[in-house]
C-alpha cells in the first residue's frame, strides 16, 4: 500500500546495538542492492554523532571519492569528488536549498554539522534531475527533526548536549526541544548550537593562527501531515560566526608576526562576521490507489553573507596592512539562491514492461553581490566611486536557469533500462560596475551585457539484477554547463595590458562521462544475521573547451609560436576554452557488520590528463591535472558488546605521496600547481556507550589522529592537518 507516513526507525542494520530507540550501524551498510545505491554514499547520525566534526569539510573528507581542500578555518573547506571541486562542479544542497560561495581563496561550505542527520553524497554526473553543472556530483544534507529523537509514546520532550574537544579547547553546547501533536500529524523541533575555541594546534604544537571558533547555529523544522497521502515539511537553518582571520580562510600560517604583539596579528587581518541560512519548504503527495501519481515540491531560499572589516588604530599604532588585491580596509560578500523543483513520478505497466516515468521542472536563481570600501591613491576618486565598488576579481550578477528532465525507468526482467533527457536555458547577467572598472573604450573590452547558453543533456543507464543480492550496472552521460559569473565578467581596470576584457565569447563546457561496476549485499555469510556489502565502480570523464583563465600564460596561439603577445591583440577576454582533460579512476568498497563485529575496506585511485597546459592550451605537452587526490585506502574494524550498548573502533587512512601536478611536465605552471607531497597513514579511535539505552546518557569519544601524525593533505596546498584531537560529547535525552 502506498501513502506518505511518520519514518519509523530502520530495522535491517542486523548485528546493530540499540541507542536511544534507534540501531547504530558504524559502517553504514545499506538495506540491499538497487538501482538508487550506484555512486552513493551516506553517513548516518550515529557516524555523524562519533565523528564530532567542527566543519563538514572533515566530515565530508571520510568518504572514498571525496576529498577536502582548504585548512581548519572556519568556511575555508571545498569538497573535491572525482577529482572535481568547484561548487559549479560539486552543488551541495541542504534541505533542497542550493549553497554557494565563491569569493576568492574561501570554501564553499558554511553548515554546522551539529544541524545534519545525514550525508549523501552521489558521484558523477549521472543523475537527471541535476544540470548545468554537477560534473563530479552533488552531496545532499538532511537537517534533525522531531522524529529522529521522538521515543515511542511520546509527544513532547528534550535534549541537551555537551562536548570537549582537547587540540583547541573548543566547547559545544546544545539543547533542543520537540514534540508532535496527540495524533501525530505535526510535528516540530527546536535546535540550538553553540561552539567556541582557541586556534587549532598543528603535530608540531605551532597554533594555525586564525582559526578560532566563535559561532551559534541553529534549526527550526516542522512536518505536517495532512493525510496518509501528503506531507509539508519546512525547515529553516542558521549558522553565524564571527572571528579574526587572514582574508584567505584557505591559506597556511603565511603571516610572521611577533607572537606578543596582538595588534600587529590583526592589523594584517580582519574582523569577519559571516552568516549562512537556508529556508525550505518540500510537499509531498503520494495516493494511495493512483499509481500515476507520486507528486513532490520543493521550493528553497539560501543565503551567505561575509562582512570582513579592517582594525582601527589607535594614536601612535602602526597603519593596518590595506591591499586592493585583499579586498581594501572594507568588503561586503553576498550570495543568494532562489530554487523551485517539480517533479511527478508515474508507474505504468505494459505486457512487455514495467515502466517508471518521471518528469521534473526546475527554476534556479543564483545572485551574487559584492561590494569592497578602498580609497587609497586614485581609488578614492570619483571615477572609483570614492572608493566603494565591486571587487572587478569578484563580479555581481545574476544567473538564472530553466530546466525540464524526464527519465523512464523501463524494467524487463531482470533488466532496467533508464533513458533520460534534460533540457537546460542559462542566462549569465553581470550588474556591471563603477566607471574606473566599466571601461567604454572597446580596446579594454569592458561588455557587461547578458549572455545565455541553453542545450540538451542525454543519459542511459543500464542496471542487471539476477539475483535480489547481486547487481551490474553501466551508465552514460553527455551533458555540458555554461561559464559562470566570474568566468565571464572578471575584468582590471582600463588601460591595463594583457588580458583584461569580459569573456562574453566563452563557449559551455562539455562532460562525456562513463563508469561501470558491480554491488553485491549478502547475508548470513560468516555466522547469522551478519552482512557483507560490496561494490566496485570504474569511472571516466572526458571534458572538452575547458574555461581556463589566463593567469602568467599564453595569450593566443600567435603567442604560443612567436613568443610575442602583441600578436593577440586588444581587447583580450580574461578566459579562454582550452581543449580540455580526462580524469579516470577505480574505486573498491567492502562493508561487514554483525552482532559483535563491524569493519570497513575502500581504495580510491584515480589520475587526470589535461590536453596542453592550464598555462598554454596549445602547448604540444600534455599536463597532470592539479585537482586530483592521490591514492587513498581505508579501512576500519570494531566491535559491538550489545548487552551494554557499547561500540569501539579503529579508523586508518593509508595516502599515497602525489608526484603529479601541472609544473611536474610544464616547469612554468607553478603558480597553477600544488606543492608535491609525501605519503602518509593517519589513526584514529572511537567509541560510543549508552550505559542505560534509551532511558540514559549517550557517551561519544573519537581520538582524531591518534599518534599526532605531522602531514599535509595535497589538496590542502602546504596546509598541515591538526595535530592529535579528543572529542568527548555527552549527550542526554528527556
């Protein structure tokens, strides 16, 4: 019988102790083999709840095909899957609500993970209802809500929580309340959040100066039930912080200052006030005699805002450290986005087929504004607007999208066959700039006027299923995305040689993306009621007329032969299409869980090819592709003691040294490249107790790199991990 209920807790984790009402599973082995399980990976709340993140980019970072770029600082994270990490390439949403960020040398990411049930994360561009973008995948963030920590029986109650992190003293507090109606049919929640800390401490016990912590969250979701038939869920989620730190979140302990010197420390930074919410509705309406119809809403407000402010010196102290390139003594970032989401799933069964039809419709607005106050020297003009305009390296604009899909899932026996189609409309639309930065001599090239971009986007994929614990798949996917805002409309101020014009002729990108593999779940295999889950996936991704700018490099194929760039001409874009890349990789999972026994095994390799060089497209030597993490295996063993609720664990994480990146083969391609790093292993241990079930305390300890390991992640750029980390929470349930 179909029909929308209140989720009930999942029953088929086996081998699970029982926490707080609900089953722990440590390894996140999911219920069976299908379709929907293919390049998907999740993290669960009792992973979440062990793992005791400050960010999700470390959260993010523990799954086979993902990576973190960035440092520790607070927002200076970017998630890297397949080798892809531009938030165009990576969308993440949270509740349906699309985050973006793009200001230069910070993260993507602003979410507290204290907020997040669960992480989904799917890998490639490969699903439909996903475009313009997306070409290495999307993670999905679920907010709490009242029926994760509503017992049986009860309609009202609450929830406090304290934890303790020993390499920053960073303390979180958080309560919560929530409640339902007698009948169930609305429910709410109420969740507060607060951590603060010192800088974190490196393996060396060097601070990472800069990333203290200073911030407040927090969670207001709702679910009402209208019927059987139909569900409104709003949910509204916000997170502030506020701090010292250096303009670029991503960068390393760059800044030498006197370590007594207070002031001389903040004159070189600012005082950042950043503050990221999201407000989501989703219906949903699932008959239960109409099999035509399985219809789901989503409408989803997001927004991001960054207010960085130089110090204010006081009589006889030294001026503050003010650059144009660092955003002046003022900036003001914001970046809003506006989606709505309508699809209707119809099953159909013919003599031959059963057939799963969905149909969507998609309206995405992305608007991002910026403003920086610097008036030193000629900026303080008139023709500089006295010194308040758009930063020209962080343009504003517009960029609105219109899309239709629709897939058919078409089941022959054993045999699924998905075909699918998306069309896609794109229109980049800059909200120019002051007269110093919107030129009218057409020698500089300063076009702010709209351009738009629309296109077709086929998939297939194939799925075999002969059995309910064994399945293969291959799946195909032509698809392309459009330059974004600051592709097309970064500028330099007139008169400035080399390339300094918009790019209004930039051509789309375009993916031809493969992968194919296998899963299997199996139960019963070592003794009752165990589990053993197991996937192999191979994967290639071939983009052509890649937007690369052109930083240090060759400016035209004239420039390429002679030597000389005045054969380029004027106005020269700041962007060019270069032919392209290819990165291909291999990933391997193994997941076993049962009463006593729990574990872990994924490897991920993979490498990337770019056609030339990201500094000379026609260079006749190919290059390796900067964003592409070295080879990885982890693996995890634990236990469960079940009559005490008790789980301990072992986490290791076995890094390849990265000998490739663009300078390896094009020595002049440093600036575009990352530093070469030495492989390393990183342990860490975890425990979860809930000395009284349901009705007591819930204890969480993770000793995060346990031997305080010195290293630095590739993608990080230098940027050394933290040093040994113990995260205790206790957490209390009324």
């Amino acid at each position: 019988m179909k029909g929308i209920v209140q989720e009930e807790p999942e029953t088929l984790n086996l081998g699970s102790v029982t926490v707080l009402g609900q089953l722990t599973n440590l390894v996140g082995i999911a219920e069976g083999v299908s379709q929907g399980e293919i390049g998907k990976n999740t993290l669960n709340q009792e992973q979440l709840d062990v793992i005791q993140a400050s960010n999700m980019g470390t959260v993010l970072d523990r799954m086979p095909g993902v990576s973190m770029s960035g440092s520790p600082r607070p927002g200076g994270q970017n998630i890297n899957i397949w080798g892809m990490s531009e938030s165009r390439n990576v969308p993440i949403t949270v509740d349906g609500a699309l985050k973006t960020f793009d200001k230069y040398r910070q993260g993507s990411l602003y979410v507290d993970p204290d907020l997040i049930k669960q992480v989904t994360v799917n890998k490639g561009a490969f699903n439909p209802d996903v475009g313009n973008g997306g070409f290495g995948g999307n993670v999905q963030l679920e907010t709490k809500d009242a029926q994760d920590f509503l017992k049986p029986d009860q309609n009202i109650g609450a929830y406090l929580k304290y934890g303790f992190h020993t390499n920053n003293e960073q303390k979180n507090y958080t309560s919560a309340v929530f409640g339902q109606s007698k009948k169930g049919m609305v429910d709410g929640l109420i969740y507060f959040s607060r951590a603060d800390s010192r800088d974190v401490e490196l393996a060396d016990k060097q601070k990472y100066r800069g990333s203290s912590l200073d911030q407040n969250s927090y969670l207001i979701k709702s679910n009402i039930y209208f019927s059987s038939e139909s569900k409104l869920t709003l949910s509204h989620a916000n997170t502030r912080f506020k701090g010292w730190m250096p303009f670029a979140a991503m960068g390393g302990n760059t800044i030498t200052t006197d370590p007594n010197n207070e002031y001389d420390w903040k004159r070189r930074i600012f005082y950042r006030d950043q503050k990221d919410r999201s407000y989501s509705a989703k219906f949903e309406y699932l008959p239960e005699d109409n099999p035509w119809i399985n219809f789901k809403m989503d409408a989803a407000y997001s927004e991001t805002k960054q207010h960085d402010q130089k110090i204010a010196p006081k009589e006889g102290e030294k001026a503050p450290s003010i650059l144009l390139s660092t955003f002046g003594k003022e900036n003001w970032t914001t970046y809003k986005n506006t989606s709505l989401h309508i699809r209707n799933t119809s099953e159909i069964s013919t003599r031959w087929a059963d057939h799963s039809i969905t149909v969507g419709l998609q309206y995405l607005r992305k608007q991002q504004d910026a403003l920086m106050f610097y008036d030193s020297g000629k900026y303080g003009s008139q023709e500089f607007n006295y010194g308040y305009f758009t930063p020209p390296f962080l343009p504003a604009g517009r960029q609105t999208v219109t899309s239709l899909y629709i897939n058919d899932d078409i089941k022959i026996g054993d045999f699924t066959i998905s075909p699918s189609l998306r069309y896609d409309h794109v229109r980049n639309q800059s909200f120019g700039n002051i007269g110093g930065y919107a030129s009218k001599d057409p020698v500089d090239g300063h076009d702010y006027r709209p351009v738009s971009y629309s296109g077709l986007s086929p998939r297939l994929a194939l799925y075999w299923q002969p059995k309910e614990s064994i399945a293969l798949f291959a799946d195909y996917t032509h698809s392309w995305q459009s330059p974004a805002l600051h592709d097309q409309y970064i500028v330099q101020a007139q008169g400035t040689r080399g390339p300094n014009a918009t790019s209004r002729d930039l051509g789309k990108e375009k993916l031809r993306a493969f992968r194919f593999g296998g899963l299997m779940n199996l139960q019963n295999v070592f003794m009752n009621d165990d589990r053993l889950a197991l996937s192999a996936t191979y994967f290639n991704n071939k983009v052509k007329d890649e937007v690369i700018r052109k930083i240090g490099a060759i400016y035209c194929e004239e420039h390429h032969v002679t030597g000389n760039n005045k054969s380029c001409g004027k106005p020269m874009s700041s962007y060019h299409n270069g032919p392209g890349y290819t990165i291909q990789g291999l990933e391997l999972s193994a997941k076993y869980d049962s009463e006593y026994i729990f574990g872990s095994l994924s490897a991920t390799m993979m490498k990337g090819k770019r056609i030339g060089s990201p500094r000379n497209i026609w260079s006749e030597k190919d290059t390796w592709m900067r964003d592409i993490p070295p080879r990885e295996l982890r693996a995890t063993i634990g236990f469960n003691v079940p009559s005490h609720n008790f789980s301990m664990g072992w986490e290791s994480a076995f890094v390849r040294k990265q000998d490739r990146t663009p300078s390896v083969i094009d020595p002049k391609a440093g600036a575009l490249s990352y530093p070469l790093t030495p492989g390393y292993s990183v342990h860490s241990l975890f425990m979860t107790y809930a000395p009284q079930g349901q009705h007591g305390p819930k204890i969480n300890l993770m000793i995060d790199n346990l031997f305080n390991k010195q290293y630095a992640p590739y993608l990080g750029e230098r940027v050394e991990a933290p040093g040994r980390d113990i995260r205790l929470s206790v957490s209390y349930q009324f």
